[in-house]
C-alpha cells in the first residue's frame, strides 16, 4: 500500500505502509509514522541542527539493519543536511538534520526506526552541549540497579550543583543527561564523566564498572563515560527502540525512578510508542530543560566535595588538571571539521 501525502508544503511518497516491521506485535510501518507525526513536537527540538545517525531496518526488526550516516542520493532537495569531515573516512560525510516533520516522515519511510544524533550542534561539532552517561546493565542486573546508579550519580551531581535528566534508553538501561549549553569541548566532557565513572566504581565495586569487561559484568552496571565523544552518538528521547515491540527511549522523572527501586520492577520503566504520546500529551516534554538549562562543568579541585570519595576526587582532580593542560581546539564555524569517524 503506497499513498502520497503533503506535509508542510512538502510532497511525500509514502510506500510499503502494511509492511510489518515489528512482527510479534504487528506494528506496520504505517504506525511508525503515524508515531512519529504524534510525536514531532516532543522530539524535534532534540533533532534540529543536530549531524543525525540512522538506524534503517527495511526487513523489520528481524532482518538485518543498517547504519547511515551520509544523506542518501535519492534525497528531496528540500532535505537539510550538515558537512562533517571524519579523519576515518578521509572525506566529508554529510548528515541529514532532522529540522521538521517532513524530514521526520520522509526518514520514517525510509524505515529509520533509530535515531542517533550528536551530542553538539552541526555548526560547532566540538562544542557539546550535554554530557551522558549510558548506564548499561549486565543480567542479571537490569534497569532496576540502573536507577540506584542513576541516584548515586544525581547525589554527586547535586554537590556540584548540577542538574541531570534520567531517560530510559528503550532497550535494557538507563540514560542520564547533564545539560550545558555553555562553551565547552567533548576532551572536557569526557575526563570528567570518566572520572566520576571511576569514583562510582571505586565506592560501589560490587555493582558498578568504568571500564568495559565482558568476564566481570555479570550482575553489574556498567557505566558508559565514552559516549561522550564526537565520534560517537547516542539515541535520541522519544526514538523508537528496534526490539521485539516498539519501545522508545522515554524520559521520566525522578520519582518514577525512586519507584522502580522501591517495587523492584523494571517493567515499570518500559514504555511503548502509544504510552509515550500519552505520556508527552499529558506531562509535556520532561526533556525540554536539556536543551535550555545552561550549566557549566565545575572545577573540581575547587569544588572540595572531599567527603563524597577522596579518591574519587584526585581522579576527578587530576582529570581536571589534566583537561587544563590540554591544548585548546580552535572554535568552528558552519562548516565544521570534526574528526568523527
């Protein structure tokens, strides 16, 4: 079943719509972009002027997918897209942007049921304007310790007077966000949230890891400091998810959290496409002060929050200094050359 449609002035050939792309549930490609038209409002202020990873499933969940990184050529004019030079590719790849619901149903279509943007704008590639920390759990651990991660990290945070953003990632874990929106760079970013990865694991060994170890983690948290680079990506709120039903990478508040801990039921955090645009249409979008609240990442040497974990903190310390140190990128304009491989 093919239909044509007109969506903000712009003509849109929508093909296979009976096709299922979630078998288990019968969930059509028809009612991916029925999604993610009822959800445009929430989502694309987190997609616009972002470099946008696609996650293209043209089989379904079950077949084989795909990333995407460079606008295909059969692209409408009208399409935006973002120059990006990868040092691993030695050529420029140029990223679809996300800027309005007619790019959204036309990457719908295309069977891009995830998407992946940068954590920095497209006109300055280096500067992020939020940290993450992707808190991934080992079985037979699940969401449920994620959430308890999740609060030991929000009471650090809350020392340092810091704001963070908890958002299920659609598949097993727990995402947390700290917005910026000040001038900062991903070397920054990513020594910091290392450093506090390390202090997690060093006061709680028996449930948190830093680094990756496939032998150690059984029954542990591991928790990902290494998103936060410009090479890499991470879902979007409100993406679909591409697993056995259409689950989506939800924001949700902290008491949600605190309540998954107290009932011990990670089912109480998993979220389908139908309940995530009641959930938008009645809360709003919980992820909106990411993309406003301004926050700067705090000197920790300074910060003298030595009762948290003193060793903790000569890491934190000496990620800072190392930071300082550091030689200093040049600023980019719109054309941006960014080494994202």
């Amino acid at each position: 079943m093919d239909s044509t449609v007109e969506i903000q002035g712009r003509d849109l050939k929508l093909s296979n719509l009976d096709k299922i792309l979630y078998p288990a549930v019968g969930f059509t490609k028809k009612d991916v972009i029925d999604y993610y038209v009822r959800i445009a409002p929430a989502i694309l202020p987190h997609l616009v002027g972002r470099a946008l990873t696609r996650k293209r499933y043209p089989d379904g969940v079950d077949g084989e997918p795909f990333f995407e990184k460079n606008a295909p050529m059969h692209k409408p004019d009208w399409v935006k897209t973002a120059p990006v030079w990868s040092d691993h590719n030695r050529r420029t790849v140029h990223y679809v942007l996300a800027n309005d619901m007619a790019t959204l149903v036309w990457l719908a279509n295309l069977a891009a049921l995830e998407l992946h943007p940068s954590l920095a704008l497209a006109t300055n590639i280096e500067c992020p304007t939020e940290m993450v920390f992707d808190l991934d759990p080992g079985p037979p651990a699940n969401i449920v310790q994620c959430c308890q991660v999740a609060l030991w990290l929000r009471e650090i945070f809350e020392h340092f007077g810091l704001q963070s953003f908890p958002k299920t990632s659609g598949s097993k874990g727990l995402q947390l966000y700290v917005p910026l929106n000040t001038p900062t760079t991903f070397d920054a970013t990513k020594l910091f949230s290392h450093a506090l990865a390390q202090l997690l694991e060093h006061e709680h060994p028996d449930l948190v890891l830093s680094e990756m170890s496939k032998k150690a983690r059984a029954g542990k948290i591991f928790v990902d400091w290494s998103q936060n680079d410009e090479h890499k990506t991470t879902i979007a709120v409100y993406s679909l998810r591409a697993r056995e039903h259409p689950t989506v990478s939800t924001p949700v508040k902290w008491e949600e959290v605190e309540h998954a801990i107290k009932k011990k039921d990670a089912a109480l955090l998993v979220f389908e496409a139908a309940q995530v645009v009641k959930r938008f249409e009645k809360m709003g979008d919980l992820f909106g002060p990411v993309l406003e609240l301004k926050q700067k990442l705090p000197d920790v040497k300074k910060a003298g929050v030595v009762s948290i974990a003193p060793k903790g903190i000569d890491i934190a310390a000496q990620a800072e200094e190392s930071y300082s140190e550091a030689p200093k990128k040049k600023p980019v304009g719109k054309k941006t050359s960014s080494r994202r491989g």
